[in-house]
C-alpha cells in the first residue's frame, strides 16, 4: 500500500505545479510554504499530500456522461486492487470475539461519590469548567445557557527497551472552548505534539530518549514539551473545502509560533474512506516543522476495521531530510472504548537524495477503561529492528496511564 502512495505522488507532481487557482488548498500551501522548505521537499510533501485529493476533485468534477463511460473500468479497477484486500482477511479464520460496544465499567454519574479518588477527579473536572468560565468572560458577557469548558488528559507514558531501559514520561493536555468569541475560538495547552498524531492515533514510540541513559526522568524535558500554550482559531474560512486551525501561542518556554492546520475526509465505494491531514508550524526557535498524514481505511458497521497509516515529517531541527513512517493493521473493539490492534510497521528517511527503509517489524496493542470510565490503561508491545543504530529485532513495551477531566 505505500507503493499506491508512492506512485500517486509521482504521477501528480507535474499537474501541481499547473494547479488551477480554485482549488484553495493547493494555492494556501503553495503560496506560503514555498518560500521557507526547500524546493524539492516541498513537492515532494505536496506531492504525497496532495496527488490523492487531486483525484477526489477530479471524481466529483466529472459529468454524468462520463460517469457512465467510465463506471465499469473503476469497478474492474478497485475489484482487481482494494478489495481484494479486505477479502483476504475476511477469508482468514479468527478466533476472536465479535464486535461489541457494551460498557465494562459504571458510568461517571454512579461513581463520582463513591471514593476519594472518584471526588477528586470531579472536583478537578468542575475546576476546570469554571476557570473557563472565568477566561470566557475576559472576552464578552457570558451565556448561562452555553457556559464555556474545559477538557483536560493527563498521560503517564513508561517505555522500556533492552538498549535504553526505562523512562517516563508525564503529558497534558487541554482545550478550553470560549464560546464568546462565536464558538470558533479556543484555548489550547500542554504537549502540542499529541495535535500532531493521527485521529485514531497507535504510533506510541519514544522519539525523544532522554540523553543521559541513567536517568529515568527528564523533568527539563518534561517542562518543555508540556509547556505549550496557544489560541486557536477553527474553521476560520467557509469558503475552504477542508476543516481549519490556525494556532498562535509559545511552546518549550521561548519559542513563538505559529501553526496551521487543514483536514479533509472522503467516503469512498465499497465502505473505504481517506483522509488528509496536513501541519505547518513555523518557531522562532525551532523554525519549520511540516507533517503530512494520510489514512486509508476500510471498515463495516460493526465488523474490526482495516487501516493503512502514512506520515511524512520535514523539520528545520531534524537530521533527516524527510522522515516517513506507515501501519498497516486492524482494529478490533470487545467492548465500549476498547481498543485491540494489531499489524506492521515500517518507517525510514530520505536524507541526501537516498531513500532508507530504517526499521520495520509486527506489533500489537491494547487500550481500555479500566474500573472508571475516565481511567484508561494502554499496553503495547513492539518487535522491531533499526539498522542506523546497528540494533536486531529487539522487543520494546509501552505502557499509558490516562486520566480524563
């Protein structure tokens, strides 16, 4: 499948350069990440990006007449490439229980007395609700009916590898809504990063080992990447076809930036879907950061989905010209919020105009609530190999603690 997104990369890196000025998001990141990526990075991002979104406007462009011309040479072609696909796998046998979205754990509402930790985490919850109240008001008078809110994760991430040992690691995250400013501003803080993952994100590997391997906690690290703060402004066009941010705030203590964000879904035949997703952030320390991410997904009403995961990751404060890292797996779900995955992993670098595939292998994953509808417990486990640090198959674990307020 990274072969489809190679492919179509190419074959479109002609017709971006004639784009049509209708087509806003093709003028949007030309006009303003051209100046400051390098030119052949930048149409090879744009490229990978954008060739599948070119084929989704020149489908819905297409006239009836030609709708019909064409329609059993697009049958026969998906026939022969997609769905062969998910019939492979629907003709493996499995073992495993059916779909389900049947609760494990009470609900919030019968729980938030019965302990102190149960009366803690409401008391934070209703905390945060009226320091949004309080932030909403410094910008206009306040509606009772439509009160702003506050959403809140703590994460404690522990990794461990044979080569580095153990670490951990604590994340926030939070997103106030300030429904005064006519509900399309925000206020964001804590480890931006998290902003950056995919929406049904399983890529949990530690990208950012502390330097001293006898220490199993960086609390420096740990300020800088959860001391982020920005206003974001979503949905800032109607006339754009794609959904929008744009975040101005300061992140790792001085760095000023700016971020921008455009998303897009498409409902393809034969119950697949795509999405899109592109970021640019530019830092007054940091500088450029660009991250494309693309989905394929097959999946039916209640039956474990099937899913294709590629990023792209150009930074100013990166080794690597370009970093590339794919999934392939499926995703089952036993119960409400569980999460059960499982498949491949390859990821590598395109520095000096050679293409590394750096590192591949299986995983699996697992994530559910665990006694409290606002407690979640991940655990992964990974077998990969890297071949620029010299290192085998070699087994790395991952576990999250999650607590939502």
């Amino acid at each position: 499948m990274n072969c489809c997104f190679l492919c179509l990369g190419i074959d479109f890196i002609d017709e971006i350069i004639k784009i049509d000025t209708k087509n806003n998001i093709k003028v949007f990141i030309m006009n303003i990440f051209q100046k400051t990526v390098p030119a052949h990075l930048f149409y090879s991002i744009l490229a990978l990006s954008l060739g599948s979104i070119n084929v989704t406007y020149a489908a819905d462009e297409t006239t009836p007449d030609s709708q019909n011309d064409t329609q059993e040479t697009q049958n026969k072609s998906s026939e022969s490439v997609l769905n062969y696909i998910p019939k492979w796998v629907d003709a493996t046998p499995t073992i495993l229980p059916e779909q389900s979205n049947q609760p494990n754990v009470p609900p919030m509402s019968e729980t938030e007395e019965k302990t102190w930790v149960d009366r803690k985490q409401r008391d934070i919850r209703n905390w945060a609700d009226r320091t949004s109240v309080k932030i909403d008001d410094w910008f206009g008078d306040v509606d009772p009916d439509k009160p702003a809110s506050a959403t809140i994760r703590f994460m404690l991430d522990n990794y461990w590898n044979e080569y580095d040992g153990y670490e951990v690691k604590p994340r926030i995250r939070g997103k106030i809504k300030l429904p005064t400013l006519e509900k399309r501003f925000s206020l964001v803080f804590g480890d931006d990063s998290l902003d950056d993952e995919f929406d049904n994100n399983i890529a949990n590997t530690n990208n950012q080992p502390n330097q001293d391997p006898d220490k199993k906690f960086d609390s420096k690290q740990t300020r800088d990447n959860n001391g982020s703060i920005a206003l974001r402004w979503s949905n800032f066009s109607k006339k754009l076809p794609f959904e929008t941010d744009a975040d101005i705030g300061i992140r790792s203590g001085d760095d000023i930036y700016l971020r921008l964000r455009a998303k897009k879904y498409w409902d393809l035949e034969n119950d697949f879907r795509f999405n899109a997703e592109q970021i640019y952030r530019y830092g007054s320390q940091s500088e450029n950061y660009l991250r494309t991410n693309l989905e394929l997904i097959h999946a039916r009403p209640n039956e474990p989905f099937l899913s294709d995961q590629l990023s792209l990751t150009y930074a100013d404060d990166q080794d690597d010209d370009l970093r590339w890292d794919n999934r392939i797996f499926r995703q089952h779900q036993f119960f409400a919020n569980n999460k059960f995955n499982y498949g491949i992993y390859t990821g590598g670098y395109y520095n000096n105009n050679d293409l590394r595939l750096n590192s591949w292998g299986p995983f699996v994953s697992w994530r559910q609530p665990l006694w409290r509808e606002w407690f979640f417990v991940q655990g992964d486990l990974n077998y990969f190999n890297d071949h620029r640090e010299d290192r085998n198959h070699y087994v790395s674990t991952f576990v999250r603690l999650e607590t939502l307020f």
